[in-house]
C-alpha cells in the first residue's frame, strides 16, 4: 500500500487526482489537508510515502518551508502539483532536491509518468513545466561583478513592474524577510540604494 499525502483546498483539482492516483495505486492510502498545521501534524503522526503539494493553496506555506520538509522527512517523496503561474516557484525543484513538479493543466498520464520515475530513483519535471524555463534558465547578460541569482533575477523584475514587498513575498510564497534579505543583496551587486535606482537599473539592462 501506498500512502500519499494531498495537500491542497482546490476540490476539483483533488477529486481528480484522487481518481487518478486510484488508477494507478489499487491499494493506495490517500488523506487530504489544506493547511499547513494539517499538513506538517500528518506528517509527525503517520508514514506518508508520497506528499503531493499545491504551496500556492497552502495557508502561510512558504517556499522556505520546502527545506524543512526535506530535513525533517527525509523518507517522504515530495511532488509540486500547481498551476506554472510564477517561474521562480521551480526553484524549489532545482535548490530542495523536490521529487517532481508537475502543472496542474497537464495531462492525467503525466502523474504516472512522474510517479514512475520518482518510484526509479528519478527527478520528474513535466514536459510543460521545462518548456516554460526555457526563456528563465538564459538571463541577460550582467556585468561580472553584478551577477545575480536567479531567485535575485526575478525580484528585481518585480519590483521594476512596480510591486511592492507584500506582494512580492506573497506571489513568490516567501516571507518578507526573505525578500528583504534578497532585496539587499541586489542593492550591494547592483550598487543601487534606492527602488527607484533599481527601477532604472532594470530599464537600462532591458529586464523589463
């Protein structure tokens, strides 16, 4: 028997993956939550061998919370079952060593193939997901003292588009010391004091 852990408070979107997992697993185990208290108390209390995870419709889940999770379970396979809205969320595949991200428009074979891989030892990321990195993985070329990360990369976008930290922080599922802290290191490799000095600094490298 597999146990499989959802956590996510979109009831369609739950109601068809528990009809495909079904398919797949005959005998599979399979509890929902929707919050983060839920989903950690779960984890404490019961072997859960495959945690499937929508973070964007987890109350207070943050990106953050991802390397916890994998500290602390370390037996748990993870996969990251979300609409591809934010390109920076798949790095949390890249960086937290995330079993699987899956786009929520995919198709319903594509949960077999990944939970295929996953059971050989593999890393799945769905054929739409990688298409859609392609344009993020090349970034604009930067002066070699002002090298960016790619997490850096994309706030410094946003707050070129005009949003503010909250905003930032919440669409990224970060906290907002975290998007401080990064908002920081821009400034010290940029050499820019100000938002409006990295506004103009996004316009003059065509980030924007």
């Amino acid at each position: 028997m597999k146990n499989f852990l959802i956590a996510d408070s979109e009831n369609l979107h739950i109601i068809g993956l528990r009809h495909t997992l079904k398919k797949y697993v005959k005998t599979a185990s399979l509890t929902v939550v929707n919050s983060k208290e839920e989903l950690l108390n779960r984890l404490e209390k019961h072997k859960v061998e495959y945690l499937i995870i929508d973070p964007n419709n987890i109350f207070l889940f943050y990106e953050d919370d991802f390397k916890e999770l994998r500290m602390n379970f370390p037996n748990c396979k993870i996969i990251i079952l979300s609409h591809f809205k934010h390109k920076q969320t798949v790095s949390s595949f890249l960086h937290d060593n995330i079993n699987g991200f899956i786009s929520k428009d995919c198709q319903e074979q594509t949960i077999f193939d990944a939970i295929y891989k996953i059971e050989n030892g593999e890393r799945y990321l769905c054929p739409k997901t990688l298409n859609s990195l392609i344009d993020v993985l090349v970034l604009p070329a930067l002066d070699a003292d002002q090298k960016l990360t790619f997490r850096e990369y994309e706030i410094l976008k946003q707050i070129a588009q005009g949003n503010n930290g909250k905003s930032i922080a919440s669409q990224l599922f970060i906290s907002i010391h975290t998007f401080r802290t990064h908002r920081k290191n821009i400034m010290k490799k940029t050499g820019r004091h100000t938002t409006s000095e990295l506004i103009l600094y996004a316009i003059e490298k065509k980030m924007i």
